[in-house]
C-alpha cells in the first residue's frame, strides 16, 4: 500500500473501518497556524451521516483527537497526528460473510493482494470511513489555503439522474450545507431526495455526480509535464472510493465541440489577463490560469445493496448469493462532498507550498 | 516543473518542440530486456502524422536514438536515455507573434510561471511533440509488460461527434492500425474523416474520446488508498495535453446506473474468480481485479484553428486578433492514441514492480 | 519538516517528547508477519535508560500500543500505527529557561526555522525521545528480515577514550546486551562505566563510537549511482540526534592505507564467492557483496551538562549563562545502540524490497 | 538503480564509461539563470586529469553540451539535459579480462546484480567517469547558490598520511586550484605528489581526505526528523565512487571529547547569534546554523593498481591472479575534489528551494 500523498504537504493516512481508529498525519505544514480540535471536528462533522437521508445507521460519535504537531494553539511546523478512536462497532455481520466476496468492493481484490490477511470488518481498509481521514487532513489544508485567500467549496449537481440547475458562485456557497444532500439547487434536492428514497425502498442505490470549485487560484500551480495540475487531482479524486470519473471544464463534452467554441478567449479584465469563458477549468498546460478550477466528479452507486446478488463463496470456490444485511447509504454522494473539498484542498496546499506560495512559517 | 513519473519504473522527460531534441530517461528497467532502436521506432513512428489526415506538415525524421543503457543488444540495469534531434524546424512564425496568447494553449500560463524565460517557440516544453518522449519510454514499457503477457491496446471511440460502434478485443486489435484514425470501426473512421476535413475547411478543430485496455493484468496492481490503479493512471494520462478527461468502466454513467446494475456480479469461469459485467473498467479498490483495465479519455479539439481568434497580447497589455498560420492537426485525438498505450504501459510497468511482478532481471 | 523515510518501507515519524505522544506509522510492510505489542515492547525496553548508568530519571513506562495495520496478530498490508503516550512529564524547568540556547542542541536552529513555533519542552522534535519511534519501527524491520536469516546487531566499541577489543561475532551477540553499555568486551565495559562516572562528577559529558553489523545480507542490496546502500545508511543514521560522522569497513582509516593492502582479494569460499578481507565493510559500488555490513558511528558526547556554560538569551539579545538542571545522561552512546539497529533494519528492508527478496505476502 | 538526487531540485544521471556519452538532466531549476556551455566546461575542466600527477592517459576532450532547459543564454524552468560525449575509448583491455572480478570495484557486485548484462566496459555505469555528471550539475546549482551568495569550495587535506596544516578560508580560496591537488598548503602538497609518485612507482595507490566547507549557508536549511543536513549530504557524498567515510565538524573526535569541549557556545557577533567555536559544522538538530558547514570525506586508495592481486574467475569458478593494465590515477582524491564542492551544491540547492530560499523565477 502506499498511504502518503503529497510532496511537500504531505498527508499518510493509517487506521481501518472496525480497528481501533482512524488517522492522519500531516508533515510539511507550515509553523504558526492557529489550529484547534474544533476546526478539524467541524470539517468532519459535515462528513457525517445526515438523519434524513437515512444514512448508515453508526452512531459516529467520531472526536477528533490532535496527538502532535501543535503547541499553544499553533502548528509547531513538526508532523501533525490526528485522531479518531473507533466506537460503536460491531463485526458480527462481516463474520458471518467474510467468505462471499460483496459485489462492487473490495473484498476479492484486497484478498487476493494481501494473501486474506487484510482485515476485511466493514471493507477494513477500504470503507468510506478511511475518508475521515482525508477531511481531517482537508481540514488543515483549507485553513492554509484561505491565508492566500484561496476557497474551495464543492456540491451535488447530480444524483440518479436528477440535475441541479447551474448556479452562480454565492448561491452554491449559501445553499450547499443547507439540504443533507450538499446540492445547491433547492428543487433539484427535493427531487433527489424522492429518487433515493425510492431505490432503497426497492433494495437499490443510486450514484451521482459532485462538483469542486477552487476560487482566487493565482496563476502558477501546477508543475508539469508530469505533475499537472488536472493530473494530481484527478490523482487525489481516485483516492475516494466509488469515484470512477473525473473531468475537468467541459470535460467529456469538450470530445464534442469544436476548437472555435472550446478554446476561451483571453480577455483583460480590471486590468488582469483573464479568460471570456471556462471551458478549461482554470487550467492551461497543467498549471492554474487564475480562472476558478473547476472539476466533476463521477460516484458509482453505494455497492453495498439489499438486493440479492450473485457472488461467489471464496472459500469454498462456488457460486452464491449475498443479501447485505444492515442499514447502508442508498447514495454515498452527498457524503463524498467534503471529501472532495478536502483532497482538492490538500492537493492545491502542495502545489502552492511547491511554487513559493504558502511561507515556511506564518507570520 | 517536475518530468519524472513513476515510482521504481521512472521516466524523466526533457527537450522542447523546437529546441535540439526531445528525449527521456528511464530508470529501474529490469536488467536483461532486448531492446533496439528499431524496437523504439516502430512506436515513434505510429504517432507520427499520416498524410491522409493531413496533420502538420513537419517533415519530421524523428530517428530515435539509444544514448545510454543498452549493451550488447540488451538493457543493463543502468538508465536508458532516448533521443530525437529536432530537424526541419521554423521558428520564424512564433517569434513574430510571440506576444499574442493562444487560446487553449499554455502560452500565457507558462509566461507567468517562468516569468518569460519559457522556451514559447512551438509551445516548448507544452507541445504535443514531447509525447514522442512518452511514447519512446512507452515502447520500453510495453516490451516488458510482454514478458508478463500483459498487453495494452487503445483505439479512438469517437471523433466530431461520430461514435464507431463497440468491437470486440480481436478487432480492435487487427483494425486498430488500419486507418490514420486509429478507429476499429472501418465506417465510423470514413465518417470521422469527413467531420475532419470538413472542420479544417473551416479552419476549425475537432476532438474525440480514445478507450484505452490493457489485457491480462494480473489480480493486484495498484497501492491504495493513494496510489490506486485509477488515480495513477489518471495522473499519466492527463500528462497527454489536450486530455480533459478519465473515467474507468462505466465512468460516468455510473453516475445514472443503480447499484443493482453497475456492480459486477462474480462468477466462477475456468475454475478462477471473474465477474460477469466490467463495468468496474477491471479496478475494484483501486486494484487490479483481473478483468480488463478499461479507461476512456476525453481529447478536447485542437486549440490552434486558423479561424481569427480573440485575445491579448501580453506585452502591450491590450486586446488583439490572432490568426494561427501553418498547417495544424485538425484533431489530434488519433496521434494520442499511442500517446494513451504509452503512459498506460509506463503506469503499469511501474505497478507490476511494484508487486513484484516484474523482475530485477530477466532470464 | 521531513518525517518520512524509506522508499518501499516507508517510515512517518510524529510526536514531540513533552507532547501527547510519540509515535510511528509503517507502510508497506508486507501482509502476513506475525506481531504483537510485546514483540515492539522488548526492544523499546532495551533503549530505556539503565538505572547503573544513571541515566536521565524519567520514569518512562512507555507501553507501546499498536493503533492500526493488525489484525488476528498478524500484518494486513495497511499501515501499521504504533504509539507510545507521554508520561511522567515536566516541563516547568524548560518554560523557565526557554530564553537561554542550549549549546549542542536544536534550540536556536529550530527557533529560527519554525519562527519560535516549535515546542521547545523537552527539545521537543529535536528530543532523543523521538528514537524511540525508530525503534519501534525497527522491530517491525527486524522480524521481517529475520525471515530472510538477516541479522542485525550493534554494539559500543569506544567511549570518552576507552576502546573495546574487537571480539568475534558470537562473542558480541552474546555479551551486547550483558552490561548497560551494551559493550561486548566486559573489561573495557567497566572502564567506560568509571569515565562516564568521573564526567557525570565534574558535570560533564563524553562521546562514543557505535559499530553495527548485519550479517547474511545477501549480494544486490542497494541501488546506485544515488540511492547507494552507504549512503542511504548513512542518511538513516545521521536522524540519531548526536550522530556526527559514518564510516563502512575500513572507513577514514583507509585513506592512510594502501591500495594493496585496503583492497580485499576475492576468494572462493565453500563453493562461493568471498573476500579474504572486508575493508570494504560489506559494500561494493554501492551494493552489499555478501560479507557483513560493517558501519560505525560517532556519537558527541551529551549536549546537556552540569557545568556553567556561555550562551545568549535569544529574547534580550544578550549574553547569558546557563546551568542545565536536572539529570541528563552524562553518556547517550549506550542508549543509541538500539537505535543504531533499528534504522540500520529500516534501511535494509527497504533494499530487500526494492530488491525483490522481501515478499509482498508472507506465507 | 536509482539516479535521481533531490526533493525540489532534482538531477538524474546517466551513461556509462565506455558508452556513446555520459549525461545528467536537472529538473526544477528556476527559470531566469543565465547558463551557457563554457559555464559549465570549466567546473568540468577542474575534474580532468593533470599531467602533473600522471592521471589517467585517456584523452578526454569532454566538450560540454547543453541539450535543453536553456533559451537565449537563460533557463527556461524546464529540465536542463547536459551531455558529454565518450571519445577516444579503447574497451579491448576489459574485454579480455572480463570474468577477472577486478578488488576493491563493482565489478563482482554489478555482476550479481544485473545478471550479468552490466556493461562492464571501464566500469560502465559505476566509474569514476560517471561523476562528470555530477559535475556538470554542480555547475548549475553552485551558479545558483551564488544567487544567495552561499559558497561551497572543497580542498584535499590528507594524502597517503601527509596532512595539510589548517589554512584560513582565504587562503584555501587562492592557493586550491594552484596545484593538481587541490591542496591549500602547499608544502603539504609537495609531500603529497612525492608519495603519490612513490607509490605509483611501486605499482600502488593511496586515499586521502577531502574537507568540503559551504560559506554563508542561512540559518535554516535541512529537513528533520529524516532529511537532515547531515543525512542528505553524506548520501549525496557516499555516491561519489571510493568514498567510505563522512563526518561533520568535529566528527569522529567528537567522540574522545568531553561535552564541555565540543559544545559550541552562542554568542551575539555583529548584532547575530553565532557560535564562538564550530564543532558542529555548522549544523544543529540537521538545521544550519549559519556557521559555515564542515564535512570531511575519506577517499580509499584507488581500487586499479598494477600490482598483481589474488582475485577469481567468475566464470571459470576459480581462482586467479589480476595485473590491471593501463594507466591509472595513483590517487583519485584530488579529481574528487570538485566532485565533493558538486555533491554539496546540489544538496544545498535542493534544501534552499525547501526552505523557500531560491525563487521559483530569477529576476
């Protein structure tokens, strides 16, 4: 495994779904941020389940814990250790079915490369819940990076084929955290709501798509040709499980169109270099152009469904069935939503420690 | 900038589009392999422009050479460096309108990272031309991935809008080189052709998505949580400029399935694990689960069009027309399609040692 | 900050001596290696400070606690976390002398570095406390290099002047760990013990020189022209705070001798090839040869003393005295013994993996 | 292998002693450095062979090329490649005498580890020649150090047990390129050259010792807990061919001092904190001090003497008697002189880029 990301901000993450914690590890960060528990429980909080999506059932008491790296409130510019104990666990379930590979996860891949030494309770290693460790990290990350005034805020634009009409930049901003589903189209939400409901009455899960935007990006992040910009966060993105799609500007719908209508023009506005569109996504040759980045994000259906699949009993080497027991998320989208922030935040952090941006120590 | 890629595999790319040469160094190849610089050419030359899709008119030679690493026929454990001298090179065009931004090039975003001192000369370091370092890296790659039996394949999908039907592996495999457009379905490329020219008669571009498989990866490739299979190839393949985009398996149209539809059911098929369906593109917890790798990559059209184009010149800080002269690939998506099997090949190679798959010599 | 090491085996480094905790996350150590906290326990144990040396008198219990990458006793293949909660602190004496730089220590470097952010109680990062998270990675290193017969052993040869025999590898195994200094020649031992006592009376301090050995390292380990294995041993010593100078084999005694005599003529040896001599202390081109890796390691003596010394008060700016209270050990090289071992195991690990002869199951 | 150096700036090396050339690419070099060719060929120059000590009869021209990463006389930021191309090689010598494992060379080791397809020729990938690579990026980086106006300047100190008497830094300055040398005492160096020849004479080689010394270095520099200043330079050192040993300061007399003597006291000089000794060599907690850093290096004997030596046929399996032909340095020390000053400037480059020292772009 490799567990580190990032060459001068540079996160590690360790811990299991059913272990005894989660945790992260941050080196690299700069001396003199004012950082608290509650900063980071914030950012975490808005990662836990939502009572009205129905969400899995874990009572996630879920306290951030600070082991390392600050001193009187401030980042000492030494690795910082961060923490969440695991309680409320329960393993009798995965016990039961360790031998019927599920569908969708990890379970036949994780076993095959770890020789079945891997711990398997609720995917292990490979649980959503391994995202904590991310937003703990994002947590910090965003914190630097609003010193250089640099935002990041993602949110739904789709969920089982609903759309979110596109909204201007303060409406997202406003309307994001207000429904469980992180989506900044009131309606859109509604409706949303209605289609998830429906697939897990009917034993099912739905996918969706989440969109990040990094706002008053400088022109410079980026360094290619190997480390660019739209390469390391498609990196970071693929780190979050159920992602299976990323795209940056038009994206996909660029394969479509036409140079004349793709390319964005250069303008000059309040007296800077700017662009009359942003079909790029903020990004030229694998560096920041100083539009906001923009990027979409594909998330896959929650795998684990109540319906009846068709799977194979590893030990015994035959064909099965497997019926998921216990309460999941008929859509994991919503809850990808800081964790895409997060690992655009951490992502953007390294690059702007890389080009000089972010100090040694702050001042 | 950073132009190495790959962990215990890597490349180090050099060399600018006008500049004496283009080259690549690569490290930790196995001691052992025959390579010659026929070998290498072989692939350099299937990237290079075909005269029926009348590309950019560069006559060029591109005779690759073996600098270092090779002894007797055989690599010898030491760094392989790769050369291409620049010939038949003009530079006169870009140095009179040097001030003028591209649209959708990184004319401007270069600038400001290097402060002028990039080498803008045909796009330098950002042009097209430095995948021919991909691709040389790649030739090496694929030769070693051979010895595992592992092969990778990548064809265009779609150009201009038309999308060739699917073909099964066996005819992609025997059409893939049979027109300039690198498309397995012979009507489709007839009609991909026609968008084309009818785009440049305009003086306009198109782009296209390519599908990239790698067949017979073994269980196993990829190191989660960061380094996942997904997230690494992704980050080699938005490298390729003009890439806006990566999904694997059902990518985003997972996004719209349920879960009932997008997980692969297991089944047992000559006495090993399989799945049914591949809509998990062969990567399940960012490993490799057996099953073809299956990535799609959005090509955005060509940013040099000969239609006037708004924009700024950035040394009088005032807005202006530019009218791109020379000939300009009309869609480059089918010389990034040996561009998409090269990083992919790198990207495994390095996994495949990573595992321990690959040996430090071959016997 | 840098707290990584290690380019396959991965070592993270967090903790401060006066803080929450130390500790340590491992990746990348194979699935399947059977560890328990007591396995880690008995060889932080031996870095604690022996009562007959008078050592410093913190009464550290230092119970270490695996966290993560375990499971049913054995490795998973996840990032193994390994802790040991701060204790029995007091940090009162360093508040009050924070102003006043202790000669030999990080105090004034690390003030400057981190802009006075750094947690200076203790040394904080800089403390030789943090060792102990080497040593608890290095009993991971150690069992599994034992599973490829490789042995890793330290021993103190010199002290404040006093020189050990040179003794037989069965001899140093067997009386390393008899005496506090881990010393393998008794008599010297005791010598050492009253120089160490006659500095601890007059307020003082001596040095020492370390010599660690490791045995059955098969022929290939290391990966020149950088990544050398006397160089990257060497990295990994010069972390042991008070670490000054490295030597293999011969060392800085070889520059006085000549060609003839310092090279070591090949032989055959029960069917295999050997040296007569090893003053190339194991090492080839950067490549282990299969004779013992043979390194030493000079240690200053403690920076802590009794005795008045000059400095400045980095706050006033001015000229200041200072008397460093409490008890400190008036020798650290017998505490670094362990050390010593244990980022020599690191390090080996790390080329037996990278080597291809560390599996990446154990089975 | 692995042949790339540096975090931030980072060179990799390649080509092999009696291949087609040998080469070094050098990435994140900041934009804006005026480089040219000669810049370059005079550090070069420093590292040929002097007639005066009888060198090597190979008559290598060694013209420097700059590849790319250079325009108008400027860096680009894009990867500088530097090149010497291999002339005048005569490889008949090794190719008779192949299977004979040449002591004290890697000969044997390569052997094993690349299964024998190392290109034995001169050494190949492991000869002395291989550090003009590291030359030719020591030219950039010291071009760049100056930018700060950091100084590195190594001089030889010991040759065949003849010491230098300690000079002042002036001194050296003037007197180390007034003898082959490298020696600022030149009396010393007389004795030296009459013990070089006398060994020579008698068909054998001497070491020596070599003191690197880097001036004006800024307080901060070095990356703990692993990325130490120390810890860095001894591996970029240790990959200098015949290198055994590396200590800091006082080094391994460290070890007989008392902690009264070696500790070096703060003092406020010119209104800064500074040291009233410097056994530390400028380093404290793996972080400069602003004292100037002291390293000292110890060479073997060259390994190529013409002596006859008891060694075995690899592939006959037995043994046998080598008389190495040709001409060769009877003391490598002096050629390793800028070699070290390379090594140190690439290492302080690097650090100064972590530490946000060296900008992004030179204005």
């Amino acid at each position: 495994m490799n567990d580190s990301y990032g060459k001068l901000f540079t996160i590690t993450s360790f811990g299991e779904s059913h272990g005894r914690c989660v945790g992260v590890t941050i080196d690299g960060c700069p001396a003199g941020l004012p950082v608290t528990e509650e900063d980071i429980q914030r950012e975490v909080d808005r990662r836990r389940p939502s009572t009205s999506t129905a969400s899995t059932a874990r009572a996630e008491e879920d306290r951030v814990e600070i082991l390392s790296g600050t001193f009187n409130g401030f980042t000492t510019g030494a690795p910082i250790c961060l923490l969440i104990w695991n309680r409320d666990i329960n393993s009798s379930e995965y016990e039961k079915t360790r031998s019927l590979l599920r569908p969708g996860h990890a379970d036949y891949t994780a076993s095959m490369k770890y020789g079945g030494f891997n711990d398997f309770r609720g995917g292990g290693r490979f649980s959503g819940r391994i995202t904590a460790t991310f937003v703990m990290a994002g947590a910090i990350a965003r914190k630097l990076l609003s010193l250089a005034d640099i935002e990041v805020i993602a949110h739904t634009i789709e969920i089982g084929g609903v759309k979110a009409l596109p909204k201007e930049i303060d409406e997202i901003r406003k309307n994001v955290d207000r429904n469980p589903l992180h989506c900044a189209d009131p309606e859109a939400a509604g409706e949303m709501l209605q289609v998830i409901e429906k697939a897990r009455g009917e034993g099912d899960s739905v996918g969706g798509i989440i969109e990040g935007i990094a706002l008053n990006v400088p022109v410079g992040l980026g360094e290619p040709v190997f480390d660019t910009l739209e390469g390391d966060l498609a990196k970071a993105l693929f780190a979050i499980p159920a992602v299976k799609g990323v795209e940056f500007g038009s994206g996909f719908a660029a394969a479509r169109k036409r140079g004349s209508e793709n390319n964005d023009p250069f303008i000059i506005k309040n007296g800077r270099i700017s662009t009359a569109t942003n079909n790029a996504g903020g990004i030229l040759g694998g560096i920041s152009n100083g539009m906001p980045i923009v990027v979409r994000v594909a998330v896959k259906p929650t795998s684990s469904i109540a319906q009846k699949q068709q799977t194979v009993n590893i030990e015994k080497m035959e064909s099965a069935t497997l019926e998921v027991r216990g309460r999941h998320d008929a859509c994991i989208t919503p809850r990808a939503v800081p964790v895409v922030e997060s690992m655009m935040a951490v992502t953007l952090c390294d690059f702007a420690m890389r080009a000089g941006i972010l100090p040694e120590v702050i001042k």
